[in-house]
C-alpha cells in the first residue's frame, strides 16, 4: 500500500510539474529575469567556456559574483544538458523537473529514516501538493537544487553523524542559491552549540571542514581577483545591498500588515503553531529533535532575510518545506486528540493545496520572451552575421547567441552590467537596438542619427531599429 502511495506521489509531482494553464511547461511561470540570469550563464560555459554574461559578442561582464545568484551546481549541469539536447528555455525546464522528481524522491527515503514509512508518505504528499514547490521549482532560481542538497545534508549531519560530508553537501546547499542557503551555516552552528553533544566545536570544525572546499571554488568563481582588495569590497556591498535598502527596517514597516494577512503566512503560522504545541506534548521522538531545532533556526533566520527583502516569499520556501514534511507526528497527535482520522486531515490539507494550486494561486503565466528571441533569430539573424543590442531585456537577450549581441542591464537596485550599445562608437554599432518600454533616454539622438525604424510587428510590442 506504501509503495503505490509513492507512485501517487510521484504521478502527481509529474502532474503539477508540467501544468499549464497556457498549456506548455515553457509558459508557466513565465520566463523571468531571475532565471533568464542563470540561463545564460550556462548558454555562456557551453559557447565561451565562462560563467558570467555576455555583455558584447564573445566578451563577458568580467564581475561574475554580480550575476550568479544561482551557482554553479545548477548552472554547470545545466549547461551539460543543453550542450547534450540544444539551448532552449524547453530543455531547461525538462532538466528542472527532473530536479523537482529528484528531490521529492530524496525526501521521502529521508523522512523515512528520521520518522516511519507512513510519515514519509504523508510529509512528501503535502510538498508534493504545494504550489509553491513548482512555481520555484520549475525556473533555473536554484531553490530545488538547495533544497535537494540541504536534505542529504540533514541526513549525513543527523542520522548518519558524518560530519564531514554533511559540510560537503552543506557547502553545495548554500552557493546553489547563496540568498536563501547560506543561512544554514548559522543554523547548524547554533543547533550543533546548543544541542550536539558530546564536543560540539570539534564536530562543527569537521562541517566546516568539509564545506570548505565547496566554498573555496564558489568564491574563486565569483570573485575575479581574489587577491585584490576592491573586489572584496565590491562584492560585499553588493551582497549588502542586494534590495538596494539599507536594512531589515527600511522594508519592515510597509510589508508587516501585509505579510502578516496573507494566506500563505496565516496558513503556515497554524501549521507551525500545530507543530510546536504537539511538540511540546511529546508528539515527536527524541531523535528528530535536532532536526526540528535546525528547522526553527532556519526558519527563524529566513524570516529575518524575507523581511528585509521586498516581501518574495520565494526566501521561505525551504523553510516551507520543512514545515510540511516534519507535519505528519503533529497531525496524529491532534488526530487523537479530537478523534479525527490523521488520513482524513491529511487528505483536507492535500485538497486545500490542490485548490491553491489550480484556482487560486498566483503564477504569472506567458511566452512573449521565449516568443521574441525565437522571432529575433530567425528574422534577423538567421543565415547573416548581424549583431543585435538589448537594453534592458534580460528575458530576451540569453536566446541569442553568445557572439552576436550586445547588452545592458541593471541588477541588485544600483549595479549595472554590460554597456549601453548606443555608446560605442558609430563604427562599433549593432546592427539592430530595441530597448525595454522603447525608451533610450539620453542615447535617443544617437539612435535617431545611426538607425530607423523597421516598423515590424513584434511579439513583445518592442520597437526594432535597424542601422542605416
């Protein structure tokens, strides 16, 4: 009976993973900028041998710790697999759900070896219903990737004590999506400080051993002269300044009152709340207790960055995830307590999350991008060596080529990467500009002077101005 509740599951992880109300897996979530980034990074390793965006044809940016808000675990594979089956937004979805398959298949034989059977069963139900798991899960963002390497983690530091290769997949966890996984370093170091016995610091200095090498790389990839002062400072006030606000208080206020009634957080507020009285009462056995402690801090932790960050509640879905899988033992215990089958909760709450899912939850859906680059290829650049400059249109620019176009554009509030194309000098000019909302501001008598308007039909509604 356990095992065709896992063919369930999964039948219902492959489901959701490729619905669509448009119909493709390419148009749901619609491809975004903060997946467009990684995207390109990977078409960059697989045409240049770099990891770092092209900012004119064949020459990158030069700043990788600007753009690699998702790492290296996701974006080198990534790049092995288009390599292998072409470049393309559908090719990066397929790998990503293999991903999102892999990871709930990973949760289910780790919440097997901290619970039972039946609590796997159940906490890899409930993610596997959660809409939030695939409206993440699907992009090239890195959440699943360090979710998957958090869970094996959590199973060599906790069941198995292997400290050392629980630091190793650590380290893969954090600079997979450094925003939302390097928080774990802080919330093993106090759950292992307030709970490891015996010799807590001589076990976090094997974890921290262990990560090392992983986080040695990821800096050496990021940081172009790691020798040099000024790109210390550099990356550390990007890093600091990642919402361009100053700190938790300057986006605090203005997010409580709607952070705080919000579905998603009056939902897990009660699922949190449940977990916690039942803990207390004794529901779960002593040998999750670390695991539970590490989930607290977590959470904690990511509250605090969620709050500073301009309310994507995207930085909470690990902790989200945890919450439902560590779920099953509270719900029986409630189950006892008001004499209600648990599989009858359970089922309430898999329903609930279904709805969600397919009624009421909000993933932007569309294809105009995916649509533009594929119209800027074939129109304009197929069977000639034109080159094309994008201001601003980070959606549209990493489906072309690496060796044929220009780019700009903004990241992290006040940063920039690449040039405008309109500055370079006349003889430099692409062949083609178009620019995000048509609008080139101070560069609009240079366009007025070198181009005129091809007056076509776009997908995206963007003006293409060719060189006369």
């Amino acid at each position: 009976m356990q095992r065709l509740g896992f063919v369930a599951i999964l039948v219902i992880t492959v489901v959701f993973a490729v619905y669509s109300p448009l119909g493709s897996i390419t148009a749901t979530p619609k491809f975004w900028r903060d997946e467009a980034i990684p995207f390109e990074i990977s078409r960059t390793f697989i045409e240049l041998g770099k990891l770092d965006v092209v900012v004119a044809p064949g020459i990158v940016d030069g700043r990788p710790y600007l753009t690699h808000a998702t790492g290296f675990p996701l974006t080198v594979p990534l790049a092995g697999f288009m390599w292998l089956f072409g470049i393309g937004v559908l090719q990066a979805r397929i790998f990503m759900i293999f991903w999102i398959l892999s990871t709930i298949t990973l949760l289910c034989f780790v919440l097997r070896k901290f619970f039972n059977l039946n609590a796997a069963i159940v906490g890899t139900l409930l993610v596997s219903t959660f809409s939030s798991f695939y409206a993440n899960g699907r992009t090239m963002t890195g959440e699943i990737p360090g979710l998957f390497f958090l869970l094996l983690a959590l199973y060599f530091l906790y069941k198995r004590e292997n400290y050392y290769l629980g630091g190793f997949l650590l380290g893969l966890c954090a600079v997979t999506k450094p925003s939302m996984y390097l928080l774990v370093f802080p919330a093993v170091t106090f759950e292992f400080i307030f709970f490891q016995r015996p010799q807590p610091i001589k076990q976090l200095f094997k974890v921290a051993i262990g990560a090392l090498p992983i986080i040695l790389f990821w800096i050496w990839i990021i940081v172009p002269h790691p020798f040099w002062r000024s790109s210390w400072v550099e990356l550390f006030y990007f890093y600091g300044h990642a919402f361009n606000a100053d700190s938790v208080l300057t986006q605090f206020p203005k997010n409580l009152i709607p952070i705080l009634m919000h579905s998603t957080t009056l939902y897990f507020l009660v699922l949190v709340g449940t977990i916690l009285f039942a803990w207390y009462r004794g529901a779960y056995n002593y040998s999750v207790n670390r695991l539970l402690w590490f989930t607290f801090f977590y959470g904690v932790a990511t509250i605090i960055y969620f709050l500073r960050s301009p309310g994507w509640f995207r930085f909470l879905l690990a902790s989200e995830v945890l919450v439902l899988a560590v779920l099953y033992p509270a719900l029986l215990y409630w189950s006892r307590k008001i004499r209600l089958p648990v599989v009858t909760i359970v089922f309430f709450l898999a329903i609930v999350q279904i709805i969600n899912y397919f009624f009421l939850s909000n993933i932007p859906s569309g294809t105009k991008s995916i649509e533009m680059g594929t119209f800027v290829n074939n129109r304009l650049l197929a069977g000639n060596d034109a080159t094309i400059g994008f201001i601003y249109m980070p959606t549209v620019a990493p489906l072309v080529s690496s060796y044929r176009r220009y780019q700009v554009d903004s990241i992290g509030g006040d940063q920039e990467y690449g040039r405008n194309p309109l500055t370079l000098s006349e003889k430099d000019l692409p062949t083609y500009i178009m620019s995000y909302n048509n609008k080139y501001g101070a560069y609009k008598g240079v366009l007025d002077r070198n181009y005129i308007n091809m007056d076509l039909a776009t997908p995206t509604g963007n003006i293409i101005y060719k060189r006369k």
